[in-house]
C-alpha cells in the first residue's frame, strides 16, 4: 500500500509538550482515485502510483522525483505560522531502509501552490539528518532509524524568518540498503502545501527564499550520498543535497545533529504557537497542535 494519510483519529494530547487541543488532516489516500468528488487535500496526489515503490537514480531527471510518482499538487493549504514545528509522521518505516531524512520548501510564487507546475518549483533544504552514530559498527544507526523509534515521526521547524506566503513542503526519506550499487538507493518524496504567516520577509530579500533548486537537480546518482556503501565502515557521511537554507545566517528548520561529515539543523522541540498543519504524504503536526498521519509507502527489497 502507498504512502497515504490514515483516517483522522482523536486528537493525541501525549503528543504534546504543552495542553493545547490537536487538529488533525488527512492526506491522500490511493483509495481516493475513485473517489467522487475527491476530497481537497493539502497533501499532493499521485493517482499514477501504480508500481508502489521509490523513485531511485536513474530518473532523478524525472518530475517523478519532486513529490513522487506523477504527483499532483494538493487542493488545499495548510496554515502554519514562521517558528512552528511541525510533526511528518508516516504509519510504520522498515528496519531494513536505514538512511537520511531531509526536509525542502519551495515558494509558489503566484501565491497559490494547488495549480503549480512541479517543475518550476525552487528547493531550499531546510532541515537534513543522516548518519548519527556508529559509522564503525555498520550499518550504524540512521535518522530513518530514529524516525522509526520514534512513532516513525519526523520533527522539522519552519524558519521563524520565512517571509509569508504559499510554500510547498516536500519530505524525504532516502533508503541506503541497497546503494552501494550505483543506481539503487531508494528516494521516498512527498509534498504538503502550506500556507506560512508570520515570519520575516524584511528588507534584503531575508526570509524570501530566493533561489533554490529544481527537484530534479537535487541529486546525482554518483553523489557521494547517494552512492554508500553503508555495509561497511564509514568515517562519515555526508547528506546529498544542496546545503541548509539559514536565516540571514542563522539557524534554518531541522533536527538532530549527525556524526562524521554529517550535518546539523536547528534543535526541533514542540513549539506553542500555532494552530493547524498539513503533512506531505506522511503525516503532520505543526507545534504539536495538529496532527496528520499516512501509511508508507511499500518499500522494495533490494536485489
């Protein structure tokens, strides 16, 4: 089965750090295809999903890879304010697909991300993790593993200097088991529309997000992150991907930090401000005050 949203269930007050009510999104569901009318939906579609599996190098050049397979943006936004932490929470994450999580947001220019093409979006990493701990002790312990152990939960803070507007939140876990081939790592995207208040913007283009990246830049299937062994000892590991989007220099969104060559975002705790959130096809909270929940997408063994 896909990667979709589960149906809504009670709000989760444990989820919280502080005794705020949780509102909770669905996401797309690949049941919703038949569905008539569809039900509109922050999270991005991908009603051509018929192989179930990653996206892996050798179409790294493909739309395919920006928010999955033939993805289509979401209906909907999802309102979060600059600062808030938001919670991508996928139903379950194999022990087996160890690797990075990594976290993009691309600007929809014209205000409006439900029409945008995939194609003209611009990436700017916000938060990455890779390899933690334990590069002697192969396969070492993973933020794919931390994920899993943590209610296959990913945290991620939105900029606090992001300038408002209409942003695309495009989530990703990379799984390395089988990438000490070339070609054979295993991309898992999803998108989220968001619509961010609050925020920076100011003078200098600060909190603009200008620049960027096309999803199908983002990687090479010959980049040093992409292409590990991870089967054997590493000295480190370096996240693939442009680097960590900051504000005016300081700290961009993220969580944890890794070992070796491995790269640091900003510390990812439960915020109190906010009220609502969406997730790209794996689940959300924002501030801990929504919740969004998918089921994976079916991994593919390697071999």
């Amino acid at each position: 089965m896909p990667p979709h949203l589960l149906p809504t269930k009670p709000p989760l007050k444990s989820n919280l750090t502080t005794p705020i009510s949780i509102s909770r999104y669905t996401g797309y569901d690949p049941s919703q295809a038949w569905q008539q009318p569809a039900p509109d939906l922050a999270g991005w579609s991908t009603p051509q999903n018929t192989d179930l599996g990653p996206i892996e190098p050798p179409t790294y050049a493909h739309p395919d890879i920006i928010c999955h397979v033939g993805a289509t943006p979401g209906k909907a936004h999802v309102t979060v304010a600059a600062g808030d932490t938001v919670t991508l929470k996928w139903s379950s994450w194999p022990e087996s697909h160890h690797g990075p999580v990594i976290d993009y947001l691309a600007r929809c220019d014209n205000g409006d991300c439900t029409t945008v093409d995939k194609s003209h979006l611009r990436f700017r990493k916000i938060a990455e993790a890779g390899l933690l701990d334990g590069g002697a002790n192969p396969p070492g312990y993973w933020a794919a593993d931390k994920l899993r152990e943590e209610n296959a939960s990913r945290r991620v803070t939105i900029p606090r200097c992001l300038a408002p507007g209409s942003y695309v939140l495009r989530h990703e876990i990379i799984a390395l088991h089988g990438a000490f081939e070339q070609g054979k790592a295993q991309n898992y995207p999803q998108c989220v529309n968001l619509r961010v208040t609050g925020g920076g913007g100011g003078g200098g283009g600060v909190g603009m997000l200008e620049g960027g990246v096309a999803g199908m830049a983002l990687y090479r299937d010959a980049d040093p992150g992409i292409l590990v062994g991870i089967y054997n000892e590493l000295p480190g590991y370096v996240v693939p991907g442009p680097k960590i989007w900051s504000c005016g220099g300081g700290d961009g969104g993220g969580m944890g930090t890794g070992s070796g060559m491995n790269g640091t975002g900003s510390g990812s705790g439960m915020s109190t401000g906010g009220n609502n959130t969406a997730a790209g096809g794996n689940g959300m909270s924002t501030n801990g005050n929504s919740m969004w929940t998918t089921r994976r997408r079916r991994m593919k063994r390697s071999g």
